[in-house]
C-alpha cells in the first residue's frame, strides 16, 4: 500500500537548447484519449511566478504532442530555476490532471 494519497505526476527534466525548438510526443497508451481533451504545459521561475504556458500541438486519440518555437522557449532565463507542469483536461470535466513535472535545464 502507497504511503500518501492522491496523484503522483511523473517527474522528468524538460531539456531546452537556446535557439531551438522544444518538441515532444507522449504517447498514452493505457487510454484513448477523447475528442475535446486539452494540454498545456505551465511554464514557472525561480519565484514560482508563471511565465508562459504552451498549449499542444496535436492532441489524437493515443497522443499529446508540443512543437513550441523558440521565440517562445527563450523566454525562459538560462539562469532561472524553473520548472513545469504538463495538464490534460479531459471534455466535459474541467478538472486538470497533472500528467508530468519537473525541472527545466538549458543545455546550450
């Protein structure tokens, strides 16, 4: 039996490279995805203030995928501490469910 209670995202460094894109498909497969659902990856610094938010790409019925140009990505300080969280909202419920998070690097 787990030792705490409710959702645990999954935990990954989102890597960055100054100048370049960030692309990225998560596929799911454990459920079709339905028509409707929505993505989007809030963007936070070092003072846990947001910066941006980037919304998906494409979204089908086994995938999430982000194609965020890089006069968006560069916002994002080399030497601010921030990090991310990646939302999907399923039709209908209007509740955010936090797929992954973590730390974002730049490796230059």
């Amino acid at each position: 039996m787990p030792n705490y209670l409710g959702h645990r995202p999954n935990r990954y460094t989102l890597v960055l490279t100054r100048a370049a894109a960030f692309t990225q498909r998560f596929e799911n497969t454990d459920n079709v995805l339905p028509d409707g659902t929505t993505s989007w990856i809030d963007v936070y610094d070092t003072d846990d203030e947001i910066l941006t938010t980037w919304h998906a790409t494409t979204i089908s019925a086994d995938a999430v995928e982000y194609l965020i140009g890089p006069d968006y990505t560069d916002v994002i300080d080399t030497h601010t501490r921030a990090t991310y969280y990646l939302y999907l909202n399923y039709p209908g419920t209007h509740l955010p469910y936090c797929w992954f998070r973590g730390p974002i690097v730049r490796e230059q």
